[in-house]
C-alpha cells in the first residue's frame, strides 16, 4: 500500500512549509486596560485644556456644595464605566454583563437626582430656562477627540455587537463632556441643563452607535 498526498509526510511538510511562508508579522493589540488609561489620559489633557481657557466664576462656591461634587462623580464614573464597557465589547467573549450596563444607567440616573434636588424651585422652571445652542456646541467640541480616540481603541479590537460598542463608546465621551461643561457654564437652571447639556449625549449616542456598525463592516472587510 502506497502513502496517498494525504498523508504523505513530505507533502505535508511542503504544507506546513508554504503556509509559514505566507505569515506576516502581527502587530500586538494593547489590552483593554491599557487603552483605557489612554483614553483616561486624553479626557484629563482635554479638561485640563478647558478648564484653563473657561471657568464659571463661582466655581469655588460649586466645588464646596456636596451635591455638585456628587453629581459630577456620578456623571464621570458613568462615563469611565461607559469606556471600559466599550473597549471590552471590542473583545470577542468579553462582552459587558448586563448588571455593568444596570449599574451605569444606575449612576446617570443618580446624578440627574442630585442635579434635581440641588436645584430651587425657580431653578426647576421651563419658563426661566435660558437658550443655550452654544452650550450644546461645546459640548460637542468638548467630547470630539475623546470620542475619536476611544472609537479608534476600539476600532483594533474585533466586535462582535458593534452598534453596543459604539454607543458605549459615544456615551464615554458625552457623559464626561456633560460633566465638564458643568464647571464653565454659571447656569443652573434645570431644563437649560436637560436641553442643552444632556441632549447632546442622546445625540452622541445615537451617532456612535450608528458608527458602530461601520467598525464590524469595516473589520470584516480588512
């Protein structure tokens, strides 16, 4: 009985050989948490560029009312959360539970309420809400470079639920955004800050979620 190419020996030698040869080097991905602490380092060099371009004139009094300074950990930890879900959606198999999700819902939700209780009854009037279109721009401008290096991130990672990717990835960016614009903008009236500060993270999420779905279709075309 003769060895068929099969399982010839020297054929699959020749095998083994061609396919090594058409190996290409492979640049490492950076871990998650590698990339988070970039990203983490981009949001602190944007804020730190903001807060000395603008600030609110009574940010001294703000920093010591209990409520703001739990309203914005809330926001910011929010949005950390929200970052390291989306660079974890990158990973196959590591895709966040669905109490990560619960919990970060959780804190947006409870630092709207102490946005709510810290603000007076005047405060809380559609009717005495300023116009703020500006306010929604910076945001916008604000959230911009974080939100292109987190996609990014998560762009050499190889998602299987892109559009929760993201809008993780979106919602990162625009929290702290939102968070930010709380230290430049003097105004505290609460449906100013619903309209103008907090509907732009809505509108980033949806964006980004919309950009999620080029990151799989893009993957898959690499």
């Amino acid at each position: 009985m003769t060895d068929t190419p099969q399982n010839d020996p020297a054929s699959t030698e020749s095998l083994v050989a061609d396919l090594v040869a058409d190996l290409e080097p492979v640049e490492r991905i950076w871990s998650p948490g590698t990339h988070l602490g970039f990203w983490l380092a981009v949001e602190l060099l944007t804020f730190g560029l903001v807060a000395s371009l603008a600030l609110r004139m009574d940010i001294m009094d703000q920093i010591a009312n209990p409520l703001f300074l739990l309203e914005l950990t809330l926001l910011v930890a929010a949005g950390g959360l929200s970052a390291a879900m989306a660079l974890l959606s990158a990973v196959p198999g590591r895709e966040p539970s669905t109490g990560a999700v619960a919990l970060a819902l959780a804190l947006i939700a409870a630092s709207f309420v102490c946005l709510y209780q810290d603000m007076p009854a005047a405060a809380r009037s559609l009717a005495n809400a300023p116009r703020g279109m500006g306010c929604a721009l910076k945001t916008i401008a604000i959230a911009a470079v974080p939100w292109a290096a987190l996609l990014a991130f998560a762009r050499r990672g190889a998602s299987l639920v892109p559009v929760a990717c993201g809008g993780l990835a979106g919602l990162a960016a625009f929290l702290i955004a939102a968070a930010t614009m709380r230290v430049v903008c003097p105004i505290d009236n609460l449906w100013h800050l619903v309209i103008w500060h907090l509907s732009p993270v809505l509108i980033g999420l949806g964006a980004s979620s919309a950009i999620g779905l080029l990151l799989l279709r893009a993957w898959r075309d690499d």
